[in-house]
C-alpha cells in the first residue's frame, strides 16, 4: 500500500523521491524520510542518498526505470560516480546534453512507454528509447500538458489529475495508448498537481501526508499496491 510521508515539513515527496522497480534514489536533508524509505525496502532494492545539480530535489530532475536513469547535464561528477556505483549493476545512467531539459513535470515513464509533453526535443526522445528503453507517446496538444505534472504511471494503472481531463474520451487515448487503465484521482487532499505528491513502482508508493483516505484508497486501487 502507499505510505503517507513529510520530506521535514513538505507534503511533496515525489519531489525529493524517485522510486523504480530496481531502485529508490532520496535526496539529502531529512533523515527521518530516508530511514521510513530504508525500512520499507531493506534487501529488497538500493535505497540511494544523494543530491542532483546540488539540490535534494532528485524526484524533480531525473527520469528513470528498471532500464536506465536519465540524469541533467547539471549533475556534479562526484554525484554522477555516486549514484551510478550505487545502482544495480545493468542501469544505464546517462546525463542529459546541456540545452536539453527532461524534467519529471515533463515526462511520465514505466518500465515499457513513456508519457512525453508534445513539444519534447527529438533527441531527448531518443535518449529515452535508448537509455529507458520505452517507446515515446506524445498526446495532441490540448492534453500535453498533463505529461509528468498531472500524472502518475507505473506498468499496473495510471492516475490522472481531474483538473487535466474532463472526459472519458481522453482517459481511453491514455489508457491505450500507455496499455495500462487510467483513474482520475488526487493527492494531498485535492492538490492541483499529481507529480509533486506521488510516487510509485509496481507494488507500493509514498505519498504526502495530507492526502486523504478517500485519495489513498484509489491511488492503491488504481495502482494494484499490496497490503505490507
């Protein structure tokens, strides 16, 4: 099941927070996040404690999966040998060329396709197929800006803000398009945004701790997570 957290006093722990299949990178300034992260998957994957470009915002300037983890350009060299030698060892790791941005607001990405704004740059495209191995789904432009801010994906569901889709005809255009079923739904007791307050992998998630009974039900409802 999703666990409701505070990053010290911030309900956004996608955020600070970037969970996969293989690996769960935290970043530094709250040791009470990192050791309930630590406790929830001891032996199970990496829990890695680390900054990116300076900052503790890891959730917000990575993009990854099982397959890979696509770092900015601004990543230090010193955290870039830290977090590569921390991973398992078939993760590729590959920073993303200066001028080119890939940003978690912009993209949403499983193990399998990646949810990409409209306007995302060709060759971050490419580094997506090559390094995340994922095909690329970029919606027309009157969703596009659902992309990573207003959604949350993993290889079971998809959560979609309600704020982002008024009709049952776009849920269908994700849910085929992405091959998992999409709910609308929310976080933090009715954020505007889905990304800052979520994230999950195939059998559990942190969330912040505001959010709701009624949101956490649909969130484990539509992600299929497990009682522990």
């Amino acid at each position: 099941m999703a666990k409701r957290l505070l990053f010290n006093d911030t309900d956004h722990v996608g955020v600070f927070c970037k969970l996969t299949n293989t690996y769960c990178l935290v970043g530094e300034g709250s040791d009470d996040f990192y050791s309930e992260v630590v406790a929830k998957f001891e032996d199970i994957i990496p829990v890695i404690k680390t900054s990116i470009a300076g900052t503790s915002w890891v959730g917000r300037y990575c993009i990854g999966n099982k397959n890979g983890l696509l770092l900015p350009h601004t990543t230090t060299p010193e955290e870039y040998q830290h977090i590569k030698r921390s991973l398992p060892h078939a993760t590729v790791v590959r920073r993303i060329p200066e001028g080119l941005t890939c940003y978690a607001r912009f993209i949403a990405c499983n193990d399998h396709v990646a949810f990409a704004h409209t306007d995302l740059h060709q060759e971050v495209e490419e580094l997506l197929n090559d390094v995340l191995k994922v095909e690329v789904f970029k919606p027309k432009k009157s969703c596009s800006f659902i992309s990573g801010t207003y959604c949350a994906l993993s290889n079971i569901g998809g959560l979609i803000h309600p704020n982002a889709t008024t009709t049952k005809e776009v849920l269908d255009e994700l849910s085929e398009n992405l091959e998992v079923p999409f709910e609308a739904g929310t976080v933090n007791d009715g954020s505007e945004t889905l990304f800052p307050g979520i994230t999950v992998n195939d059998w559990t998630g942190f969330c912040g701790s505001t959010t709701t009974s009624a949101e956490l039900h649909v969130i484990n409802r539509v992600f299929k997570l497990r009682k522990p």
